[in-house]
C-alpha cells in the first residue's frame, strides 16, 4: 500500500478518535453533569482520570506495536471507543460516568497520536517522519469536525444519543478503515540492539531530558487550551477580541504544520523542536509587554508553536532513539507529559486566579529551560543522521 494511502487512513481515523473521545467534554460535559447529578467539574475529574490511564497504557500499547504492528491495536481501539461511549450513554450516576471515561481511556492509550505514530515507525522506520506529518496535518482538524458534529449530534438526540452517534461512527467508518491499514511484518523493524554500559547510560539520560522536555509543552498546552480566553481578558481584551484570538489557535496550528511539512522537513526534527519550544515565550513575552494589542499575535505564534510540537514528539525520539523499539520507547517518554496534562488546567488555574496575565511567567520559565535542555539532547549511534 503507498504512504500517501496509509497517511489519509491513519489521519481520518486519528481525527475521528481525538473528535469522538478528547473533544467530547467541550461539548456534553454539562448535560453529562446535569443527567448523571454531578458537579460539571466532577465530570472534567472523570476526563482526568481518562488521561491518566492513556498515559499508563502507554509504553505497553507501544510495545505491543513494535512487535505486531498497529493494525490490530488500532482496530481494536475502535472497539473499546465503542465500549466507553455506549457505558457512558448508559449513566445515571457517577458511577457508570467514571467506569465510562475509564474505559475511554484505554481507548485512548490505545488508539490516539501515539499509537498511529508507532503504528508509522513500526511500517518505515527512519522514513516514517512525513508520514507521522501527514497525519497530524489532517488530524489537526479534529475540533474543527468534532465539535461541530457533536454539537449538532446532541442538539438532535441529546448527549446521550450523541454518544451513540459517536458509536456508529468508530463501528461504521473508523473500524473499516484501520483494517485497512498494512498487515504487521510489512516492514519489519529490527528490536534494539544492546548498547555498552556507558552508551545506555548516555541514551537513558536522554530519553529522561526528552520526557522533561514534552512534560513542559504538554502542560503548558493543555494550560492555555483551558485558560487562554481568561488570560486574553486579564490582558485587557474585549470578551469578542478574546474569542476572535482563540479561533487562530486552529488555524495557525495547521499552518505550522504545513511549514514543517514543507520549509523544514529536511531539517533535523531538532530544529522543528527548539523553534516550537522558543515560540511561547516569544508569544507570551508580547502579551505581556504590550496587552490586549498583542492578543492575536499570541495566539498565533503560541499556537504555531503548539502544532509543530505536536509532530516533534513523534519525530524527535524517532530522530534520536531511532526506529528500533520506538512504541515502547515513546510511550515512556511522553507519559509523564500525559499526566501533567491532566493536572495543567486545575494546577495553572491557581495562578491565573491569584496573578491574572502574570502567570505567563510560570509558562514562560518552564519553557525556557526546556528550550536550552534541547541543546543537551545528543543523537545516539543507533540513529542514521545527527542534530544540524
């Protein structure tokens, strides 16, 4: 089957299970809480704990890709998508509520960015760099879909029949196409060789900085992606201006995608990673020099920071660690950034109520010290070409 072919599968069914799984909340998370008796924080606890369990589900679904291929796995997330949603439809208290986003969160483990990037390794190696791309330039429009549809889905059923919507969606369309994807073994992708003492030191300490590193721009993803609008407001912006900043993040997402697709897919995943890295502080710093004028610039350069760190935490470990063992290997390394993830909207809303716009500067030391912590990163001698 061609790349390009396998690139439009995985980034439909990537944008599907992101659609129908992470954007869900935005949406139902007050009718959830308002059938079910809870508080509507009680259900963004239930997404929390969700998150959690994707990120402890991580390096085993990466192991279980390195050696059998993402095809099975993937398909069978469709399956437990499925499961999730249909207890979730069931609920009536915070019980089955829990027990529901439980279960989407292996779900998630299973079939979410990291599990199509090492379904992308597992296929071709080292060239799997513009295919891991390719499926984050579509999936990039996931809210763009899912919210839009499930909005329409409940203002139609109820969030109940949204949820079952969403049900026939993962049987009906996601399901066929992972079966679609190459058969494990298409490519096969030898198991890591065993390095010398000091070479394994040298590339545990590594993957450690690298985990530090995604660990910052998770959670300051995840902390802006909750409280940027208030931000934007304790700058001074109008509540429209607000709004207006906030709709850029998408499309300046996308757009530096296309730039790493495109001007910088020739370059070493490395420099992708310091020019994400660096472009929060850069936004955050005119936010705060400047106000509300700086509002939309923010967005922008925040949220095309954002989108090329999204493809750097497939392709740096890739890059560096080489193919050899990359499931398992990445879903170690992001799993800490999985779990600050869930914790960034309570942990940095703290700050935003006690300093307003001022707690940019939480964001801006965190990110700053992951920008230099790039410069320590060295590429290890299973890796075909070095950092330029």
């Amino acid at each position: 089957m061609k790349k390009s072919r396998v690139v439009l599968i995985l980034g439909t069914t990537q944008t599907l299970a992101w659609a129908g799984s992470y954007y869900l909340p935005a949406i139902l998370a007050p009718a959830m809480a308002r059938d079910t008796g809870v508080s509507t924080a009680t259900v963004f606890v239930a997404f929390s704990c969700a998150m959690l369990i994707s990120a402890v589900l991580g390096p085993r679904v990466g192991a279980a890709i390195d050696r059998q291929g993402g095809r099975g796995v993937l398909a069978a997330s469709n399956l437990v998508f499925a499961s999730g949603l249909a207890i979730l439809s069931l609920a009536g208290g915070p019980v089955l509520l829990f027990a529901g986003w439980l279960a989407m969160g292996i779900a998630m483990g299973m079939g979410l960015y990291e599990a199509g990037f090492a379904t992308l390794a597992r296929l071709y190696g080292k060239e799997a760099r513009s295919a891991i791309t390719g499926i984050t330039l579509i999936a990039g429009f996931a809210s763009t879909v899912g919210w839009p549809l499930t909005a329409a889905m409940e203002a139609e059923w109820g969030w109940r029949g949204a949820c079952l919507g969403w049900i026939g969606i993962q049987l009906l369309l996601a399901l066929p196409l992972n079966l679609l994807l190459p058969r494990p073994g298409a490519r096969e992708v030898a198991a890591p060789k065993p390095l010398p003492q000091a070479a394994a030191r040298a590339t545990r300490r590594s993957a450690i900085l690298m985990a530090a590193i995604f660990s910052v721009s998770s959670f300051t993803a995840a902390a802006l992606g909750a409280h940027l609008p208030a931000l934007l407001l304790a700058a001074g912006a109008t509540p429209a201006a607000a709004i207006a900043a906030g709709a850029l993040l998408g499309p300046a997402q996308v757009g530096a995608r296309v730039l790493e697709f495109t001007l910088l897919r020739k370059a070493h995943p490395l420099l992708s990673a310091k020019l994400a890295q660096i472009s929060h502080p850069v936004a955050a710093a005119l936010l705060l020099a400047f106000g509300a004028p700086a509002a939309m610039a923010f967005a922008v350069i925040h949220g095309a920071g954002n989108g090329i760190l999204t493809i750097v935490r497939g392709t740096l470990p890739l890059a560096v660690f080489g193919a050899a063992g990359y499931g398992a290997r990445q879903g170690l390394i992001v799993a800490p950034g999985r779990f600050l993830s869930a914790l960034a909207p309570a942990v940095f809303g703290f700050f935003v109520e006690g300093y307003g716009v001022a707690a940019l500067w939480l964001t801006i030391g965190l990110s700053v010290a992951a920008f230099i912590g790039l410069y320590w990163l060295r590429v290890q001698p299973e890796s075909e070409e070095a950092p330029r």
